[in-house]
C-alpha cells in the first residue's frame, strides 16, 4: 500500500498528527495517523466537513457510536476525543479495517473502539446515539431505513460522502423517516448533513 505524506494540520478542535511525528504545541484534540494506510486523513472536503461539525453534536459525552465505511477510523477516533464511551468501526475494505486498528493502537484508544470488517449486516443489531457515514448516496439511500432503525430516538446521523446531485434525494429520504437537518455543509463537490431522529 502506498504511503502517504502529510504534516500534522488543524481541522475544527482537531490535530490530525503523523505517527511518529512530535504533538505540536499549542495542539487541538490529538488524532494520530499512520503514514500508509486507507482513505482518510482529514484533507477530503467530505471529512474535514464532518470533524467541523462534530464538536457541536449534543450528547457526544458518553455516547455509543457507529462509524461506517471507517476509513483509517478517523471519526470514530474523533467521537472519542469528544468523549463517546464506545465506537463500532466498520468497513468493507480488509486495509481499511486493518488501517483503522493500527490507527486505535496508535491513540491507544483499543478499549473504546471496536473495528470490524464487513457490512453494515456484519453487526449485531443494537442502537446508536450517533452513526457517522462518510460513503456514497448511492449506500446511504438503501440503508436509511436500518440506519434510521439503528438510532436511538433524540440521537444524531452525520451524513457525507454525498455528491451535490444526490443531496436532495438524500435529504428527501431521511425526513421522510422522521429525521430534520440541523446542520450542513455544502462543499465544492460534496454536501454533508447532521440528521436529528425525533
């Protein structure tokens, strides 16, 4: 897998650091990264838009979390830092799965992560107060039904990964399952929207 070259930078509340780079001072909340490993390490329009809305999320402080189509796990690291209790981590990719358990070991945050790689199918079913899903529209849409499902009531959906075509149809979808915005970012190329379940 090709390595990948980046310094440490701020997103929000957030230090995205290298590891084995030094914590630079002053430093946000620490998320460390290796240098190799899957998509994700803050730069994307999609995720740099989910670390900043983030920090804003009601409830985040001992919360249980899912986190699909992971990535290095850079949310579920994020949702820590912020204080959830418990993430599930969940990608299809086997390297990104691996690159999301290098990078909990990294944080030495292995107690409060769990990483698995499969399907959203792949987990027991239980609710979350907060799902965060940087994946396509074309993902999100059959799956607002479970997702919504997998929400505690008064719980939170972070939604990207959507092209600007697919944001109406997205935003259709989950209010029709009950779900209001309460927050969005518009990107160049992607939008993404924080979901409220009633």
């Amino acid at each position: 897998m090709s390595g990948r070259i980046f310094k440490s930078f701020s997103i929000g509340l957030f230090t995205i650091i290298p590891a084995g780079d030094p914590t630079p001072n002053p430093s946000g909340l620490p998320i460390v990264l290796g240098k190799k490993g899957a998509f994700g390490s803050g730069e994307h329009e999609t995720t740099a838009s989910c670390l900043e809305i983030m920090p804003t999320i009601p409830g985040i402080q001992g919360s249980r979390a899912l986190d699909l189509g992971s990535g290095t796990g850079i949310l579920a690291l994020a949702a820590v830092r912020l204080g959830a209790e418990a993430v599930v981590a969940v990608d299809l990719e086997e390297a990104a799965a691996v690159s999301c358990q290098e990078n909990v070991a990294f944080n030495g945050l292995e107690g409060r992560i769990t990483t698995v790689c499969g399907e959203l199918a792949s987990i027991e079913i239980q609710l979350f107060d907060l799902i965060l899903a940087n994946i396509y529209a074309d993902i999100l849409l059959p799956l607002a039904d479970q997702l919504v499902g997998m929400t505690n009531p008064g719980g939170h959906l972070l939604l990207s990964g959507i092209p600007l075509q697919d944001k109406f149809d997205i935003v259709q979808r989950y209010t029709r399952l009950g779900c209001s915005v309460v927050d969005s970012r518009i990107g160049e190329e992607f939008a993404t929207y924080l979901f409220l379940r009633p």
